[in-house]
C-alpha cells in the first residue's frame, strides 16, 4: 500500500483564497451540479448518489443512498438536517469544509434536498465553531442573493430554504436524535429509536434525513462526475475519498483527504506528505483509529487499511476520522481517565447508567492515579462498565439510548486488556497497595478484544 | 371475551415464558402488570408520556433479532415478542441500575418524608446489595430549597426521573421546573426569579419516587407506617377528585389524588390537596354560641338547640313560614342537604332556600339542560365554554380539558368577557361585553353576520363551531352580571344544536348535590319542579310549601326589607360570599333571627343569634355530587374538633325540638330515603354505592333522557304569576310567557359522542371482570347516549326512573307515598326570552367583570395557612388603551365608583381585559368586588377617575421611566 494519487474531491478549494467565496467557488465549477440536477428528475440524483455508495461520514458509516431511501413515500413535510456539531474529540474536518467551503456544502445540501424532496433544511453548527458559522452565514447570503436557494432556485422553479442553527454546546448532540430535539429548542437529550427513528419520526416528527457535513461535501462533485466515478476510487466497499484528522504524537498533525481502503494507517501516520511519523524519532504505543469512543489500535494494527469493513472487523471502528496517536512517553491510564472524563462531562443526564456510570469510573481512575487505588478497583471498573454496556463487547451493547455512555467504556476496556501493568503500578504504588490478590483474572468476564 | 378468536385483536407475547394477550399499541410494561409480572420502573407513569429515562425497567427483549435489553415502558408490545424479566442479563442490568441511582442518593431515610413509602428504599430492601461499592464523596447540594410557596426540592435525594418535570410540562402545562446542568450535575431547578407557581405543585410531590419532592404542609408531619387513611371525595370544588385522606394522631396531614378514569386521573390541585390545614386551624367553632346581652356566648347544644327552635316558631308562627329562609348547603354532603331540604319544607314549611348565594345558574337550568359528563366533553370534537375561568375556579377539569386539546384535537370555542387560563388553548376566543354574551352567541350561531365590531372573528368561530352538537361548559363568568344573558345563551346553543349537552361549571362543593336535594326554591329532592313533585313529597312528607319561594337574592332583599323573621345560614356568610356585600349587609341585619352553622366563625355567623359548630368534609361521611351529576362517597377519617356535629343530626334534632320527627337515623336510612323518593336518584342503591363501580361514582339518571314515545314534553317548569316580581330579584330567568320547550330536545340526543365511549365500557367492564353487568345495561334500555360506562349506568337508571317497578317508592319507612302514584319528571329546561339585552352604557362608564381565582379570601384558603399566602390583594385590570385614555400609568392609584360605593384601589394595565371592560377579582384579600356590585342589576356599571395626587405620582413616574430610559 501507498499514498494514492486519487484525485482531490472536497479540499480542493482549501488553499484556495477566495474558495469561501460564491465568485471563487463558482469559477471553480461551482454550483454547475446544481444547475445540471435542477434540468433532471431528484431520482436521477438519488441514483448517482445510491451508485457512489457514499458511506456516511459522521461515524456510523451507513451508506447516504440507502437512508434517503428510507423516506416514507408521500410524507410531507420533510426535513434534511446537516449534523455540523462536530465535536467527537480529535475530530477536526467538518469544521475545515464550513470555513473554507461553505458553498460547497450549501450545494450539497441543496442537491440531497432535492433529491429527497425535502423543502426545507436546517444547518446544525456547533456552538463553539465561530469562524464556521459565520463564514456559512455569509456564504448562505451570497447564495440567497444569488438566487441559488430559496424561491425559484436558478430559475427552475423549485424553491426551498435552508436555516441555520448554532448548537449550545453540547457533544451529545453530535447524536442525530438529540440534535433534532435540540433543534426543536429542547434538553439535548436523544430520543430512543425505535419509535424515532429520523427518517420516519425526526424533527417535528416529521420524515428526516441527517446527514454529516463531509457526506453531502462529496454530493457535489459525485453529481458533476457520476456516481460510479466515486465508487470507483477506493475499494468496492469503502468507495470514494475520505477526510482523515490526524492528531496527537505525529509530526504533521492535520486534515488529510486520502482514498479510502488502500490507504492504510501506517501511511497516513508515516508518509512523509501525511502524518510524517511519530515526533520526536519516538515509537507508537497505541492510536485511536476513530475518535475517542473507539477501542484503541496498536502497531499490530498499521496496516490495516482505512477501510469500514475492515476496521470493524479487528474489533474498533473508523468512526469519525479521527486518529489520535499516542507515543511511547503516554500513560495509558492517564490517557484512559482523561478520555472518560470528557464523555462523563459530555454525558447529558438522561440515562442513570450514563449520567452515574461514567463519572463514577472517573472517579476511580482519578483515585487510582492519585495513589488511592485498591486492588478492587480493577474488577470494579469493569463491573461498573458491564452495567453500562453489558459484556463490554464491540460493537457494544447498552442499558442507555445512545452509545455516550458505552463510549467512555471503550477506553478503559482497551487500556485494561493492554496495559493492565502501569494499573497495577499506581495501585502498587499507593497507599492502599496491601497484598496483590493471587489468581484472580479480572479480565476473564471480558469479551476478548 | 372469548368470542373474539373470530377476529383476533389483541397480540400474543411471551413473558417469562408465559403466553400473555395485550392490546395492541400497549406498552410492555402495562401488558405485563396486567398480566401479574411487575417490572420495577421510576421514570414511567401511566397518565405521562415514557421516556425511558430511568432504564430501571429494562429487560431483555426478542423479536427475532435475538433478545437485547429494552426499555419496557417505551416499547409497544408486538406479536411474538419475547421478553425475559429474570433472566441473568435483565438482572444485572437492573440491579446495576440501582447501585447507580444509590451511588449518590443520600441515606437520610429515617428523615425523609418518603422512608416507608420509597419505592428506591422497597427495591433496595428487595433486591439491592446490603453493602456500596462506592467510596467516593456523595454528591452535595443544599439541602432542601423551595421551589415555591408550597413545594421543597431536595436534590441531593433525586434520582432525575423526569417525572415532576413530565407533569408540569405535558399535564400542568406550567414548565415552571426544568433540568439545569448536564451528566452527573443534572439537577431539577426553576427558573431564576421565576417559582414554581402552579396550582397543580403538589402532583409532583405525590408522584416522586424518592423524597426529592416535599410538600411544605406534611414535611416532618408523619411516617407513613404511623397514617390510616380513607377513601373519599374532594369537596374544595365540584369537580369531585378522588382522594385518599390521611391522618396521624386523629388530624389529617395528607391528602392524596386517586387515579379514577372519568374524573381526576389521579391529580389534585393545590387548593384540594392541601385545604386539610383548614380542619385542624384553631379558629374552628368547637362549641354552640347563643347571643346574650349582644355578645355570643358559650353555650350548650341543649341551650343552643332550644333557642334555635324556640325562635324559628315563633318566627314561623308570628310571620308565616315564608318568613324563614334556609341559605347555603353547598358544603354539605348530599344526605345532610336532603335531610336540611326535607326540614325546610316539612317542618319549617318554606321554600325560602337557595345552596347558591348569587353566584351561581338558576337550578332550572343546572338540572334541566341535558348533561354532559367530563369524558364525553374531551371528546366531544367541540366544546363551547360559557363560564368561568375553568383553570381559577376548577383546576383539575383544567386539566382534562387542557390534555384533551392538547393529546386529543378537542376543539375549544370561548365566549367569556375577558382571557382566561383557557384561552390560550382555545381554537377561537371571543369577548363580549358583560351581560351580552347572549348576543353574542346569537352572533356566532348566526355565522357572524350582523355583528358588532370585528365580524370576522365571528365567523371565523362560527365555521369552527361547525353544524352538529357540541358540549357547552357552562357557569358564569363574572358574579357582576346576572346570569339571564348566559343562561339565554345556553338556551340559544341547544335550540341550534340539537344534542348539544351541558357540563355545569359551577364551583362550589357540592351544590349540584344540592341542587339534586333540593336546596333551591322552586325545586324538590331529585330534580323535580316544585309544582310537579307536590304531591309526591306531600305524601312522603307530611307537607310541602304552596308557592316557590325566594332565591338567595330575594331572601336577602326581602330580609333587607324587614320581611324574613327566621334565617338559617347554612355554612354560608352571604357578608363575605354573596356578590352584592351591602345587600347582604342589610339582608342579615335585617333578618329577626338569624342561627349560623359553620365551622368557623365567618362574619355573618358573627352577626348571629346562635351559632352551631359543624362538622366538615373528613369529619363525616356520606355521598357528594360532582359537576357532572357524579355521586362518590365521602368518608369520615377524623373526629370533628369539640362538640361538632354534622349537618344532619343538626337538622334531625332540630326538627325533633320543634315537634316533628323526620324518621331518619342514619346516614343508610337518609341515602335509603333518598333513592326512594327522588326520582333522578331511583336505582341507586345503597349496595350500589358499596360496589367497586362506585368507586369511579355513580351516575343518576341523565337529565336529557330520551323521550321514547315522543310525546311533547310539557312545562315543568314553575311559572309563578309574579313574572316581573322575580325578574326584579334578577334570579327567575324562566318567566311563565316562554315559547314551548324545544321539541328537538326530545330527538337530538341519540348521536352523543357514541362506538368510543361503548368499548372503554367493554374493556372497564373486562377489568372489573362484569361484562355481564355490561350486557345488562344494554338490554332494555334504548341505545340513546351512547357514551361509555358512565352513560350506560346512567342509562339503567334511567331506564329504572322511567317507570320500571323500582321507580315508586314504595312507601315503606315513610308514611304517605300512595300506592300507584307515579313518580315525578325530572326538570327540564325550558328556553325563556332572550333578555331584551342590559341597559345602555354611558361613555364614561366602563362595566365591571369579577371572576375568582382559585385563591381568595374565602374560609378554606385562609384557615389553610401554607395557602392562605398565596391569595395576593387583586388590583383592577384594565384595558391599557382605556388607562392611556384617562391619563394613567399601570400601577396608579385610582378612584371606582359604582351605584353602590366609591373606593380607591390600584389599576394594572392588562390587554386580556377588553376595552370597555375592567376586571377585579372576586372576594381577594381586601374584598372589594362586592362593594361595587349591586346584585339587583344585570350588569354593574363603574366610572374609574384619577386622584389628583396619584396622578401627580403617575406622571412623575412616568417621566422618571422616560429619563431612565
């Protein structure tokens, strides 16, 4: 495997100066799959889209085309929300495609609109994203004043409207059914599914499609090109171009768009042009392939290609695209205790074994690593993980509505199984060591990761 | 039900390896209650949306993607489903679950007002660890904080369920109450500056799972091992909630709401749940006074009784028995109302008695429209409300109306003559003047043509009111007008509207039961017209008055006018309560003799000659009647304070003392008396009010029955010569001269709301297990009604009413009723004339409104002291073009005046009051509605000036507003 000279699909207007800009972005063929949608029929556009087997790129990674399918003939009104409330920890792309090309996702946004019929859209954008925001808002304003959304859209005849939302600052919700009630000025809190599912129940409990930011990025040029010329970069499973947001112990953190499943891991954090290796001539401890609520990798895992099947196969996930990779100075219970602190900060209150759960396990690795640790706590952090996700397995199983709360479970199960040891030592080291328990196996309940 | 394997309705699941039916759409959880297995739950309730928040109830599910665990009180039962409550998987979740909500909950059970009735604390006994496994610092808060006058919130103990939070949004419609923060320091918190000022608090304290919630008036009251508690019937107001009443050491502390379907599905308001304060206050009578040398004295029941008597003879026997009067009765139970009824017109030998004080409908209109129950207005597509505001002055029907408008499309249409707690739900809400809402209803069932001002609003309501029946709420709306316009607007809606039926909104306790009593002139013991029911009550009775007497207006203005020489208030202090204070003022000066019996010693009583302590609602039994018509029992929980009797015995042994023996001895004898001899209450028995059916309550026969042999229905009305006499006391709306009763009344009732209401009976029916009880009610009766288990009832007994053998008393216990006479018809409205409309207003004037708020001045409010705090002094509300136009600020101090007095008060700035049109709260702390209105004239007219000082007030504050900026 290699870096591939793949084509440049959604960065390419990112070194662009004016690439924000209706003029920039329209000399650059934008808005021209705009124009050639609105002359064809919205099946046309949903079969380009259903032929690119784009899988969505918010971290579920189910195929685009197949959920707008999955619309109810005949309901109306109908929503297409775009989830901009990227805030998975490591996770950095989305936030690059709205500053940098805003138009490009107005387009996109427009295109899945029309192809699902949905007259109205909502742009859901992190609080925090400023820049973002406001270099949407203006894009939307030029397109508005432009005639390229709202009545009459290029003179087509067919009009919607798109509003944008700015989130309050919540991670959950990043989650679709929490960012609808969110939408809807409620409690972030998810929905259980089913009966909600969006595409049947969503905002307003009305048919709803959310999509990621990156998904309808692509839509643009998978319309200008075909939706084979998509499939055909890529594998025949994981088709297409893919942002990756590389972070942590490299030499070139950043966004990457690299072609997926002949990419591996290996080149995205080696090559030269990509992550550069780890910093410092120092050597991978582990990494995380997928955003924080993915179970962690390790050198036996650089090969693997950046591939959905494949990565969910050894037992993690790609997630988000987010790989955060870590040396060999990390201290993986550290590591493991500040990424169960976010999500127990992030947990928003609405499932018991969530909103208990994960700041309990917070607090005992913070215990642990303040020298309080007792040989117990080991089973207990497992026990108390079971209890958010039965059998600690993956993909996980949950006693909550949505993943939040097995996701601060992924970390520790994987540091457990991995460096049980620097748990030991903090526990050996501090002021309730006693006699280290013989024979007990605390990771014997554990599904083998 | 075992013939519906034809067609199978219902879907087979599997719980723990048992085969359960359910109902389709049911949620697990329910089905598998039902079917004997209970899953442990926090979060669900059965009245609220689920949410799934606790995940207590979590099991393992299989619906053929092998078993996941789910929460059961979010998923619809479907067919094949398998579900595992003790499997090893469900168990441990479960009891990971509870080890969660324990982690932080704090162990103050032996001073929580929840230990002993927690479910967390039964789970943990039943199934939790006996040791934690946490050994972190608990998460802390300060300890408990008010989130309103009446609630306390101790977060440290709440487990986040959603539940108060659910009630308050989804039932209260008052989001007062939220969740603040996020993850682990989520906490349910008001507003800032913003408390939770619902009337409808306390449900939420009744349905914490934990002891997170406290009511102010039971916190540190009791242990719940320590309560004995009864089964009985609010009587704050007519709704009729069920209620269990608890005690502890012989007080009641608590009052708790009983989930009966038909009525308050569990809820209470606040005035309700927590007026018990009122029964233990030290200010209640607990000894007879008798007035000596001008001052009340002590006095025993002897002395008391015997002055009591001695001065109603002589009175009776100087001045004729019209010189006595009997107001009040609303506070009673129904025996103790029949008992007083049959004292008034037996021994007293009057028909001077009124259970109204004003404020209410003529009886003839209360009993004789046809009646609507508080189902069949939630579903009735279309209710019209004529009357007051339903949220002040009858929470809990508030809040059925509210979930029906909300969860179900009821369509509200409000004619009232300012906003109301309702209006904001309404689909079409119009203003009238006071004392034209007739005009307006003529108005909008003419389609808006020719009306007045904004035409279009009209119509607009006229195309929602739609061409069929629809359910009125009627009552009235402002005790500154009389009720003629209303009542000829009801009269109105039923002649368009053919099976248009009535739901009464009237608010005292039990005057409907009074009402059935015969506690109005013109009217005897079981919705029968003075006229038609003579001989039948003379027979039974021994006597019965020739001519109807006076209403509680016309005993006052005839008291005023020296011509009463007896009158009993009857828990009723016309001085704080009648609308018209200086009427009442020289009524019951004017009175010879005047003997109180009431609980407290209100300003009337103070006014007496003897005053008689009674006893009140828990500290007697009985049956009371609810707006509908809805009879429940009332059950005796506490001894009443000192020598307290009950109304009834007061009546027996008063009639006793003046020479006459009304053979009754018991509450049983009483209700037994009842059934027999009136004849809207024949069938139901005393066994009957025993059965568990009666614990939703009984109703009598519908007062719409049909007229199967389409007979024309004959005036039933009394029509006294004295037309203009009665219309000068403004209470005789239905003057001789009147166009026939309506004819459609007799044919429009068969489409009520119908197939619904017959299947709810069904399966009521199922869960009772009496479907046979079911085939009875529809053998034999004509499918009229229609609507649900409580018109099938109704129907029975209509059915019994009308002719079946049990119908005549049988003479039996009484002496008199002769063999064979058929019992009385029951009243029926009869429509009189529009009134010609009120008198012309002159350019200065403006009219006065005065609704209620659910708390005021009156006796349980302000005996209850966590209540009586929240009855805030009412300023005058007025139009903000109309204060602009007198120069005026909101706030400024302003002079009123009326034909009656002058006063001086604050006036709000309010756009729900109507140009035209100022509103002041009736008896408010101050009192001063009353002041105003002149009870003999239809509408009250004022003229509202500035004070040359205030005014100065007014504008420099003005123009301090204007510099502050």
């Amino acid at each position: 495997m290699a870096v591939t000279d793949a084509p440049k699909i959604i960065t390419t207007r990112f070194d662009l100066d004016d690439g924000r800009t209706l003029a920039g972005y329209e000399r650059t063929g934008g808005y021209e799959s705009l124009r050639a949608a609105l002359a064809s029929s919205p099946a046309d556009v949903l079969a380009e889209v259903k032929a690119a087997n784009l899988q969505g790129r918010g971290g579920a990674g189910f195929p685009a085309g197949t959920k707008w399918g999955f619309l109810p003939a005949d309901v109306h009104p109908r929503y297409l929300v775009v989830n901009g409330d990227e805030s998975e920890p490591g996770t950095y792309k989305d936030r690059l495609l709205m500053e940098r090309d805003p138009h490009q996702l107005i387009e996109g946004v427009l295109l899945a609109s029309y192809a699902v019929e949905a007259k109205q859209a909502f742009i859901y954008v992190r609080g925090e994203m400023a820049v973002a925001q406001e270099r949407l808002a203006t894009a939307l304003n030029e397109a508005y004043a432009a005639g390229l959304v709202g009545r009459d859209i290029a003179g087509s005849g067919w009009s919607m409207d798109v509003v944008l939302h700015w989130g309050a600052g919540a991670y959950i919700v990043g989650e679709e059914t929490a960012l609808i009630e969110s939408l809807e000025g409620r409690r972030g809190m998810p929905r259980l599914k089913p009966p909600f599912f969006p595409a049947v129940k969503g905002l307003y409990l009305q048919p709803t499609i959310v999509n990621n930011v990156e998904t309808l990025a692509n839509i643009p040029w998978i319309v200008r090109n075909g939706g084979a010329a998509f499939a055909g970069l890529g594998t025949e499973e994981s088709a297409g171009m893919r942002l990756f947001a590389l972070s942590g112990h490299v030499r070139n953190p950043g966004v990457y768009e690299v072609e997926m499943g002949r990419t591996t891991f290996r080149d995205l954090i080696e090559a030269p042009v990509l992550g550069g290796g780890i910093r410092d001539g120092g050597t991978l401890k582990a990494f995380i392939p997928g955003g924080a609520s993915a179970p962690w990798f390790y050198e036996e895992h650089l090969d693997l290609p950046l591939s959905k099947a494949t990565v969910d196969k050894a037992g993690s996930m790609l997630g988000s695209g987010a790989v955060v990779v870590m040396d060999h100075t990390t201290d993986a219970v550290k590591a493991c205790a500040r990424i169960v602190r976010f999500f127990a900060h992030e947990s928003c209150g609405k499932c018991t074994p969530c909103r208990e759960g994960t700041t309990w396990l917070h607090q005992i690795l913070q215990r642990i690593l303040a020298g309080d640790g007792r040989w117990s706590d080991l089973e207990l952090l497992l026990d108390v993980s079971d209890n958010i996700s039965p059998g600690i397995a993956w993909p996980p199983r949950q006693t909550t509505i949505c993943p939040l709360g097995p996701s601060a479970v992924s970390p520790i199960a994987s540091a457990l199984r991995r460096f049980r040891p620097e748990f030991e030592a903090y526990i050996e080291g501090g002021r309730h060591a006693g006699a280290r328990p013989v024979g007990v196996d605390v990771l014997a309940g554990v599904a083998a990761g | 039900m075992a013939e519906q394997t034809e067609v199978k309705t219902t879907v087979s699941i599997t719980i723990d390896g048992r085969t359960v039916e359910a109902q389709p759409g049911e949620l697990l959880i329910a089905a598998a209650e039902r079917a004997g297995t209970y899953i442990p739950r926090f979060c669900y309730h059965p009245r609220m949306e689920p949410v799934g928040m606790c995940r207590m109830c979590i099991v393992e599910v299989d619906t053929g993607r092998g078993p996941a665990l789910q929460p059961s009180c979010m998923i619809p039962v479907a067919d094949g489903m398998t579900v595992s409550t003790e499997s090893e998987v469900t168990k441990k979740a479960q009891d990971g679950v509870l080890e969660f909500l324990l982690i932080n909950h704090p162990l103050d059970c032996p001073v929580c007002d929840k230990g002993g009735e927690c479910p967390l604390q039964d789970q943990t006994l039943a199934f939790g660890p006996g040791e934690s496994r946490f050994v972190e610092e608990k998460r802390h808060y300060a300890k408990p904080i008010p989130l309103s006058d009446l609630v306390y919130m101790d977060r440290e103990r709440c487990i986040l369920c959603d539940r108060c939070t659910r009630f308050s949004t989804e039932v209260a419609g008052d989001p007062l109450i939220t969740f603040v923060n996020r993850g682990n320091a989520t906490e349910v918190n008001t507003f800032p500056d913003d408390p939770f000022a619902s009337y409808f608090s306390g449900n939420t304290v009744q349905i914490c799972p934990v002891g997170a919630l406290l009511a102010r008036p039971y916190r540190f009251k009791a242990r719940p091992w320590d309560l004995d508690q009864v089964e009985s019937t609010c009587t704050a107001c007519a709704v009729g909630c069920r209620m269990a009443v608890q005690s502890s050491s012989d007080a009641v502390v608590r009052h708790l709401g009983i989930d009966v379907d038909p009525v308050n599905w569990g809820w209470l308001c606040d005035k309700g749940r927590f007026d018990f304060e009122a029964l233990s206050d030290e200010g209640r009578l607990t000894t007879p006074f008798v007035r000596r040398e001008d001052e009340l004295v002590e006095a025993s029941w002897s002395e008391a009784l015997t002055r009591v008597a001695e001065g109603l003879a002589d009175a009776r026997d100087r001045h004729g028995a019209a010189s006595l009067a009997v107001l009040g009765g609303a506070r009673l139970a129904n025996e103790d109302a029949y008992v007083w009824s049959k004292l008034a017109r037996s021994v007293l030998g009057t028909d001077n008695v009124d259970a109204q004080l004003g404020d209410g409908l003529p009886a003839e209109a209360v009993l004789g429209l046809p009646r609507a129950t508080i189902d069949a207005a939630c579903a009735a597509g279309t209710v019209v409300l004529l009357g007051p505001d339903i949220k002040e002055e009858l929470p809990v029907l508030y809040l059925r109306l509210r979930d029906a408008v909300v969860h179900k499309g009821l369509r509200l249409i409000e004619l009232s003559p300012t906003e109301t707690g309702l209006t904001r739900l309404t689909a079409a809400s119009l203003r009238h003047r006071p004392g034209e809402v007739a005009q307006l209803m003529d108005a909008l069932l003419a389609g808006g043509r020719g009306t007045r001002g904004d035409g279009v609003e009209v119509a607009e309501a006229a195309a929602l009111l739609g061409d069929g029946p629809v359910v009125c709420v009627l009552g009235r709306a402002s005790l500154a007008e009389s009720p003629d316009s209303v009542v000829a607007a009801a009269g109105a809606l039923l002649e368009a509207r053919p099976g248009t039926t009535f739901l009464s909104a009237l608010r005292r306790g039990n005057v409907h039961g009074a009402l059935d009593m015969g506690l109005a002139p013109g009217v005897l013991p079981g919705r029968v017209s003075l006229d038609d029911g003579r001989a039948w009550f003379a027979d039974a009775w021994g006597s019965v008055p020739e001519a109807r007497g006076l209403d509680a207006t016309g005993t006052l203005s005839a008291a005023a006018a020296g011509r009463i020489s007896g009158l009993v208030l009857l828990g009723a202090d016309p001085l704080a309560d009648f609308p018209d204070r200086d009427l009442a003022r020289r009524g019951v000066g004017g009175a010879g003799f005047v003997v109180a019996i009431d609980a407290f010693l209100t300003p009337s009583a103070q006014q007496a000659d003897v005053v008689l302590p009674a006893a009140v609602f828990g500290e007697r039994g009985g049956t009371t009647t609810n707006l509908e018509g809805r009879i429940s029992r009332l059950n005796q929980k506490v001894t009443a304070p000192g020598s307290a009797r009950v109304d009834w015995m007061i009546a027996v042994e008063l009639a006793s003392r003046m020479g006459a023996d009304l053979g009754l001895e018991s509450l049983e004898e009483i209700w037994d008396e009842i059934e027999r001899i009136a004849p809207s209450h024949a069938g139901l028995t005393s066994d009957r009010l025993r059965t568990s059916e009666a614990l939703d309550g009984l109703l009598p026969a519908a007062t719409a029955d049909v007229e199967t042999e389409g007979a024309p229905p004959t005036m039933s009305q009394v029509d006294e010569p004295g037309t203009s006499a009665a219309a000068a006391q403004g209470t005789d709306h239905l003057p001789g001269n009147v166009q026939t009763e309506e004819s459609s009344l007799g044919t429009g009732t068969g489409s009520g709301p119908g197939a619904e209401g017959s299947e709810g009976a069904a399966s009521m029916a199922a869960a009772f297990g009496a479907e046979a009880d079911v085939a009875d009610y529809g053998e034999g009766t004509t499918p009229a009604e229609g609507g649900g288990e409580a018109e099938a009832i109704a129907l029975t007994a209509d059915a019994v009413a009308q002719g079946a053998s049990v119908g005549e008393p049988s003479g039996g216990g009484t002496e008199g009723a002769s063999e064979g006479a058929a019992s009385p018809r029951t009243i029926r409205f009869a429509r009189s004339a529009a009134p010609s409309g009120p008198p012309k207003i002159d350019s200065y004037s403006l009219r006065l409104v005065s609704g209620r708020k659910l708390y005021d001045a009156g006796t349980l409010v302000q005996h209850s002291p966590s209540l009586a705090g929240l009855a805030a002094a009412a300023p005058l509300r007025v139009n903000p073009a109309d204060l602009h136009r007198l120069g005026l600020t909101s706030g400024a101090r302003i002079r009123l005046s009326s034909s009656r007095t002058t006063l001086v008060m604050v006036a709000e700035a309010d756009l729900g009051v109507p140009r035209g049109t100022v509103a002041l709260t009736f008896n408010q702390v101050g009192q001063l509605a009353a002041d105003l209105i002149d009870a003999t004239m239809a509408v009250t007219d004022v003229r509202l000036e500035t004070l040359a000082e205030t005014s100065r007030v007014g504008s420099r504050s003005s123009r301090r507003e204007s510099s502050g900026g």
